[in-house]
C-alpha cells in the first residue's frame, strides 16, 4: 500500500475535517502511519490510549456522515478490547503478570464501497483458561453500517442451507488439502470433526466472515485457534446469492 501524509482538504472537504475534529469521538490520527488502499479509501492503524488495542480508523472526507459512524464502532470496539474489571473474583489467585491480551487487526479490504477488518484475540484474564476469539468487523462506506452475515444475501432465510452447505463444502475441502499436505489422517482431525463442518443443522452464528480480494472469507465460529477452519467462497459463486446493489455485488464488480 502507498503511503501519503494527510492534508486540511479546501471547500467541500471541510466539512468532514470539522465533524471528526470536533466529535466527541475525536481520534488522534497523529499516532499511526497512513495507509492507502489500491481504489483510495485511506485508513490508520490507531494504538487506544486506554486499551492498548491497535486498530484502524478511516479517512472519508466526501461521506462525512459514514465515516463518523465507521470510526465510531471502531473506537469503541478497540476500548473494550482489554481485560474487564467486573469479575474480580477470578483473579484472586492470579498474578497481575499473568494477565495478557493480545490484539492482531488486519484490513482484509478497504474499497469505495466494503471495508473489512480482521481482528484475532488471545487473552488470559483470570479464571481456569486462557481464551481465543475472531471478532471481523466489515462495513458498507455508503451508510458506514456494519455488514451482518445475514444481510449479505438476498431471502437469507430462506436459502440459508444451500449457502451454508457451500460454506462447508469449500471448508472441508481446504482442511482437507491442509491435512494430505501435512501427512495427517482426516478421520483422527478433531477440527474436521466438529459438528459446524458435518452434515448438521447449521445456527447463523456459526461462520463469520471478512471480505478479501479473491472472494468472501468465512471461518467457523470456534475457540480454538487449532481449529481455524476456513475458506475463501470465490465472489463469483455466491453471484446468484447477491441482491442487487449490494456490498456483495460490488465486490462481485470489483468495485
């Protein structure tokens, strides 16, 4: 990506410039470098002063109104990534030096129209185990909402077993690759086994999913960092799932 230095925008800009500075959410960009997507969207990665959790934040000039609501879900998703203070009792028996958590955010698409962050957590906060988490964030730059699964695909509901079953085949089939490249056998594979990749009813919050350039990623929704089991849908397969005009279809595009 190509970096840039960020500038106080002239006439129709300023507006935008005057929202963010004088937000009650205002972000000190000052912090981070810059970072410039191939069709333009700019965005920083943003230490939190209070959290430590470094993630982006966007530069929108000409969609003011979005870019707030953007930067908004990621400030605050960025201060609750730290150990809370509600459950003193789990770390009676702990030492403070025992406690870690540890954020890794990756912008997997950053277009006109998609944003998408991947962010992983590794954390140990008291009690009897340390834990993982995959929290995406993805965000349509026209409204600046972010994007649920369910709001990918036209008549969800409806079709959701035939995607889901598409999911899971292209899933099974990547572990698959993975375990004949190691040598290993699939039906001793405890990530293979697991009921969200067999044939089994299926809930919506089981995959969640980031945009990337080939094509939409989607990961089972597991705790286990072992088990990351995931796959990238090429954009091409999930046309016929797309409503029209939506983030999919402009992903579909290129766009």
């Amino acid at each position: 990506m190509q970096s840039e230095h960020w500038t106080l925008p002239t006439c129709a800009g300023v507006a935008g410039v005057l929202l963010l500075l004088f937000s009650p959410t205002r972000l000190d960009f000052s912090r981070a470098h810059p970072s410039r997507a191939p069709d333009t969207i700019n965005y920083r990665m943003v230490r939190h002063p209070e959290s430590g959790a470094t993630l982006p934040r966007i530069r929108l000039p000409e969609r003011p109104a979005a870019q707030q609501k953007v930067n908004e879900i990621l400030d605050s998703t960025a201060a609750e990534l730290k150990c809370s203070d509600d459950r003193p009792n789990e770390r009676e028996n702990v030492e403070k030096e025992d406690l870690y958590y540890k954020v890794r955010a990756e912008v997997t698409h950053a277009s006109g129209r998609i944003f998408s962050v991947a962010i992983r957590i590794n954390g140990y906060c008291g009690g009897p185990n340390p834990w993982y988490d995959f929290d995406p964030l993805t965000f349509d730059l026209r409204s600046g909402e972010r994007l649920r699964l369910s709001e990918l695909f036209v008549d969800f509901e409806e079709k959701q077993t035939e995607i889901f079953k598409l999911f899971v085949s292209e899933i099974r089939s990547a572990r698959q690759n993975q375990l004949d490249e190691s040598g290993a056998d699939p039906s001793e594979d405890p990530c293979l086994q697991h009921e969200i990749v067999l044939e089994r009813p299926w809930e919506q919050h089981s995959f969640d999913f980031v945009f990337v350039e080939d094509g939409l990623k989607v990961e089972t929704d597991l705790a286990s960092p072992r088990c990351e089991l995931g796959a990238v849908i090429a954009y091409e397969r999930l046309r016929k799932f797309a409503p029209a005009e939506s983030a999919l279809q402009s992903a579909i595009r290129g766009e």
